[in-house]
C-alpha cells in the first residue's frame, strides 16, 4: 500500500535488492565460465548451464518484484471492489505462498512437492491469461486496466521463473 508511511523505505529496499541479486548473478556467472576455463571441466557443463539458468531465473524475479513496486505509480485511486479485483488479489496470495514454499522445496529437494507446485503454478499461468482477457473485455478506464493487466502479466512472470527455479 503506497500511502503507508513505510512505502518509501520498503520500495526503496526492494531497489536496493535488486541490485544486490543482479551483482550476484553476474558473480555467479563469472565463476562458472572461470570454472569452465578450467581443463577437464567438460563434464560440468550441463550442470553450470543449469546453474546459470537458475541465477538468471532468481535475478529475474527480482526485476519482476521491482516492475511490481512501480505499477502503483499509474493509478493514484484505489482498486475497485470487484470480482476481477478479487482475482487478481488471489492469484497475488498464490504467487506469493507458492514463492516461499518453492524456496523451502528447493532447499530440501522435494521432488513430490516440487511436481505439485509446478502444476499449481501452471494453473496460475492459465488463470492470469484468464484474467487478462476478462480484463481487455471490461469498461475500466485505461489506467486501471493498465494497472491491471500489469500486475496479472507479472504475477504470471513470477509465477514462470518460479517453475523454472522448480
């Protein structure tokens, strides 16, 4: 909620992260192609590749949360009250539960849970394109179908990166 007085502090946290993710997958990604450059290192390419995928797709979350915080500069007025509202505010609430269990799925490498997941979060996808259309289909006026169809797409970018981090 931007008008909290703590808005300026948590966006400007979220920035601040964002940074210090896309130095660290930039880290990442020099110590792999270091590590390649080693003789003998033929073997592990599969696997860097992957671990160079899994950076990208973490740092890309961040860029997402970022394009999140920013959405709420369109529209001053609050959201309607109403069903594509509601939606949207649940698949919020599933992006976001799915987020911290993925990560607690990962550490542990639960592969049953992390199936169940990637379902979930394939109906997600659905639900957002879902969402979208239902959208471009209503009479809001542009700046919250603007904000609408913004957050659904990123949710759903969220909701992609956190299958492939799966």
């Amino acid at each position: 909620d931007r008008s909290s007085p703590r808005w300026p502090a948590r966006r400007t946290h979220i920035y601040e992260l964002d940074v210090e993710v896309n130095q660290l997958e930039r880290s990442i990604r020099k110590r792999i192609v270091a590590h390649l450059s080693i003789p003998g290192s033929r073997v592990d390419v599969p696997y860097c590749l992957l671990l160079m995928s899994l950076a990208k797709d973490v740092e890309r979350l961040g860029d997402y949360a970022k394009n999140l915080a920013e959405v709420v500069d369109i529209r001053s007025a609050p959201l309607p009250k109403d069903e594509t509202v509601q939606e949207l505010q649940e698949i919020r609430r599933g992006v976001e539960d799915s987020f911290q269990v993925a990560a607690e799925v990962f550490t542990s490498s639960n592969r049953e849970r992390a199936i169940e997941l990637i379902h979930q979060g394939r109906d997600v996808a659905h639900r957002c394109d879902a969402l979208v259309r239902r959208i471009s289909q209503s009479g809001y006026d542009a700046s919250t179908t603007t904000v609408l169809v913004l957050a659904t797409r990123y949710y759903k970018r969220i909701g992609g990166h956190l299958l492939n981090v799966l």
